[in-house]
C-alpha cells in the first residue's frame, strides 16, 4: 500500500499513481446521453485521490475489448458500476448488458484475490425505485447506492463511499468538487475540440487533476 497522501492538496499534486491501491476501474454507459455523468465520475475519482480507469486508458488496441477490461479491473483495487441502463431500450427494448457482465468481473476480481489488503472492492449505483432485485436478482442481498440521476447526487453518493478507502484525499466536500465540476468539463470540451472523441485518457485524467478543488 502506498504512503498515504491524504495531507496533499489534488491541485498541488501530480495526476494520482496509477497503482492499483489507487486505481478505480468505471464501468458505465459511454454515450452522449450519459456524459455529463461519466464526467462527473472521472471528477469525483479525481478529487478524491484515486486514478480512473477504463478499457481504453491503454490506448492498446492489438488487444480485444475484453482483455483490456480484465486487465483495468484486475489492475484496480476498487471499481464503480452504474446500472442504470439494464431496462429496454429502442424499438425492440433491448438492454444493455455490458455493465452487469464486467460488475461480475469485478466480483470474480474480489473472490480471485488471496490477500484481504489487495481485495477487490466495489460500488453499485442505481437509479431510484429501479427494480434491480428484478433484473440482476443475484443483487438482492446487497445494499445497492440509489441516486437521482443528477451530477450533484452521483458527486455525493460516490464520495460517501470513496473517501473511506485507504489513502483518500482528507478535506474535500461535495460541494467543493460540484462547484469546480463545470470547469473540469470546459476543459474537457477544448481537449474535445482538439482531438474529437479520441482524447488521450492521460489528458483527460489530467484535466481533472488541474481543476480538482484543494483538500483541507
């Protein structure tokens, strides 16, 4: 486990070690509709000391999607999963799938895991009244984290959960990271500019670490 930086500012210091005692793999939708989410997500991870971590923060693609998404997980000690797309969509109310299978690679991540300090640990966050017990019955035992679908109630709702792992940045309220959000995604919105939809990962971690607010 790494020395803890929790007396470290996040704007003072450099982009958190990609270390997997600091890395939080997301599984999430990546669409236009969900960005602002998945802004705030990449933020909050930030702000709270950690590395985000996805499929495509390699850049490798001499690998299958699947291999880099066991990679990032089984490279992260901590993981973040948003269910809220597992209800039919389109004309023929298809769901999606995707984040339930990589939540269970996360699970196997945890169970795979000898050392208690090196275990997987997760998040689920769902939708409000979403009938989760329904779809992924398996679930039902867990204490899943409901939000309202917003930016400001995801920002609280991970935080709650992030700043209790070891070696969380000490001092930072949502209030602070919500305020500073919209400029992390002004930012975000110049780097799109410049690079379209192929913006290199290290940027845009990057990006979050310039406008992350000063913990206390």
């Amino acid at each position: 486990m790494p020395e803890s930086t929790s007396s470290l500012s996040p704007s003072a210091a450099q982009p958190p070690e990609r270390h997997p005692a600091r890395s939080v793999f997301l599984n999430c939708p990546y669409d236009p509709e969900y960005e602002p989410l998945f802004d705030t997500l990449i933020f909050t991870v930030v702000c709270c000391g950690f590395t985000p971590r996805s499929a495509t923060d390699s850049g490798t693609v001499a690998e299958s999607r699947m291999e880099r998404i066991f990679s990032a997980i089984f490279d992260s000690n901590y993981s973040i999963h948003d269910l809220s797309r597992c209800q039919g969509e389109g004309e023929q109310m298809l769901a999606r799938f995707n984040m339930p299978l990589e939540l269970g690679i996360a699970m196997t991540r945890r169970r795979a895991t000898g050392e208690a300090s090196e275990r997987h640990d997760w998040l689920v966050v769902v939708p409000k009244d979403a009938p989760y017990a329904r779809f992924v019955s398996d679930l039902a035992g867990f204490d899943l984290t409901k939000y309202d679908g917003t930016p400001e109630s995801l920002v609280r709702r991970v935080m709650s959960w992030l700043v209790t792992r070891p070696g969380a940045f000490q001092g930072v309220s949502p209030p602070a990271v919500i305020e500073k959000l919209q400029t992390f995604r002004k930012s975000k919105a110049e780097l799109k500019f410049q690079w379209g939809d192929m913006i290199p990962w290290k940027d845009l971690v990057g990006a979050a670490t310039k406008h992350a607010p000063a913990a206390g």
